[in-house]
C-alpha cells in the first residue's frame, strides 16, 4: 500500500495538557489542504580531536511550524478560528427555536492555556501534533473563486507512533460539516469614515480580492518544555493586523488623499452562505473598527489600472457607530449549526 495525498484525512481536538495528546474521534474531522507543517531535528556530530570520521550523530532540539490552509467554511473551522482568536464568548446563542447558533470570535492577548492535538492519517501511519498551537491565520479570497484560510501553528512534536491517535483510533473520526465553502461572491464589503454613522447599503465598495493577515508573535522555550521539545509558547511581542484590498479600476483619488490626511475608516466584511433553518441563513461576519492606510498604490502599466490598498487594523478607545463593543482590531461574528463552546 502506498500513500496518496488525497485520501489524507485530518482532525482536530483541544487539548488541556501541553505535550500531552488527545484522541480524536467524532465530528473532531477537518477538511484541509496540504499542510506545511514540518519537523526539524538538527544532527549533532561527534567532533572531538582526534577523531577525523565521526562515529557518533546526536539528535537536537525539535522545531515543527507551518501552516495549516483550508478553504474558509461557514460551519466547521470554529475551533481554529477559536484557538487563533482566544475567545468565543462561551456557548453559541440558538437563534429562536431552530438549529442555527449565532456566536462571537473576539481577540484575546492571551492564548494561554489554548492548543489541540493535530492528527492526519496519511494512509500509512498517524502524524500526531501532539500539541498544537494556532498563532494566527491569513483570510484571502478573490473574484470567481472560494475564500482560502492558511493557519500558521507551531507544535511541540510531530510522533508517527502515537499510541493516542492509531489507525484504529482515527476510525472513530467524523466531519461535522463538509460543504458549505464561503465563496467570495456571497461577500458584501462596506466601508466609511470611523466616525460616520453606521454602515448601510450606501457605504458598499467594490474590491476584486482582499486578504486579512493576523499574527501573533510567539515563541516556546525549551528549557521549560524538556530536553528537546518547546513549551507552551507565549506571547513575544505585538501582533501584525493588515488588511489588503485590490480594486480592479481606478477611478477616484480619494484613496490617496485619506492616506496623506491619516483619516481612520471603519469596515464590514460580510459572507451569506445557505439558509440554515427558518429565516436564518450560514453567515460570517468581519467587523474592523479603525482602519488607516497604511499604502496606497497605482501601478503604472498597460491597460486597466488597478488600485491595490494596504490598511493597518487598529484598536480603538470606544467602538464606533454600529459596532457596538467592538474596540479589538476585528471581529469575527458567525451564524451556523455549532452549538457547543468549541473552546469550552
């Protein structure tokens, strides 16, 4: 039997003791597109005087980082998004007597405590990430196509032996969604000034593709974690929140003008997916409540200029109009069938 990257399966499971694995089993499975993640083991040779060939290769210290894409997906990624965010806001709100659940990812500073165990059956053995932690992820989507997710993680191991997930283990696996990709076409996008009024249909803009890029700086030691594997890692510093938006005619200088002036923006991202039940349909929702430009660009070339900006997401002191409570650099508000705490 030979391994073959499309019957790869994968999933995911939140853990509570870093370094130690948990099994996964039901509705625990999750859609990916091949990951990144990689284990590096530095050799150690034997170089002592005197000995001109080694005879001795030492193993070092363990490095595995990556990231984990996936297309972005109305229902089933709550518990990457939930490790990378940090907060939930507990169990997810039934919306009237039907099974759609409407619940809020908010960033947190603090990602203490929060990882799960990875485990990818490649058809020959189980990969264990036996911890595994989400530092971030990029959102980028553009006409025509669904909307991608790339989850950069560092984990403690990668065990190809685990006696937690085996074959046999992974049997028990299942998906709690495998449709429901967001597309971009379901995305409405609304922009005005931070300290305009709220967002209507008048404030709608166009872009041909974005990208939000969300990331924590994190660093596990070794030392704490053991011989040769990380601990929990921490945060190291502030995180990077960019936003991009490429608008595929230019036709105003506006753009521009708001970069010289510093004019801070506030912004809605908003995707419509399949009704669920009643009058509730899948929805997802980004919210940014202080935006600046950061650059904006007006490439010179033949044909149709295109107009590609570049936004700094900012916290603010009190959430402006519309975005009631919103004060973190975005949010992401959700409709779908979860209606349990996935970080619970």
């Amino acid at each position: 039997m030979a391994a073959t990257g499309t019957e790869i399966k994968s999933a995911l499971k939140k853990a509570s003791a870093w370094g130690a694995g948990v099994a996964c089993g039901a509705n625990n499975g999750v859609l990916t597109l091949p990951h990144t993640l990689k284990k590096d083991r530095a050799g150690i040779e034997e170089d002592s005087l005197g000995l001109y060939f080694p005879r001795e290769l030492s193993q070092g210290d363990i490095k595995v980082e990556g990231t984990v894409p996936a297309y972005l997906r109305y229902d089933s990624l709550d518990l990457l998004i939930g490790l990378a965010m940090g907060d939930c806001g507990g169990s997810p709100v039934q919306q009237g007597t039907t099974s759609a659940y409407a619940q809020s990812f908010k960033l947190k500073e603090s990602l203490d405590g929060l990882f799960a165990t990875f485990a990818v059956n490649n058809g020959i053995n189980i990969d264990e990430y036996t911890s595994l932690k989400v530092a971030g992820f990029t959102l980028k989507g553009e006409v025509g196509k669904p909307v991608q997710a790339a989850f950069q993680a560092v984990a403690n191991d990668r065990v190809t032996n685990s006696a937690v997930n085996t074959g046999a283990s992974f049997a028990a696996v299942t998906y709690f969604e495998q449709a429901n990709r967001v597309l971009f076409s379901q995305g409405v996008f609304r922009m005005n000034a931070q300290a305009g009024p709220a967002l209507a249909d008048g404030d709608k803009i166009y872009p041909s593709n974005f990208e939000l890029t969300f990331k924590r700086k994190m660093k596990g030691l070794y030392a704490a974690g053991g011989a040769d594997r990380i601990d929990e890692p921490t945060n190291e510093g502030a995180p990077e929140v960019k936003l991009k938006l490429e608008f595929p005619r230019y036709t105003a200088k506006t753009y521009f003008e708001d970069w010289d002036s510093g004019a801070a923006k506030k912004m809605d991202i908003v995707f419509t997916g399949a009704l669920i039940e009643g009058s509730y349909y899948r929805t997802m929702k980004l919210q940014f409540p202080n935006l600046k430009l950061s650059n904006v660009e007006l490439p010179i070339e033949k044909g149709i200029l295109k107009h590609p900006l570049e936004f700094e997401c900012l916290a603010c002191d009190s959430a402006p109009s519309g975005m009631t409570g919103i004060t973190k650099p975005f949010q992401i508000d959700v409709i779908n069938r979860q209606s349990a705490n996935v970080l619970g």
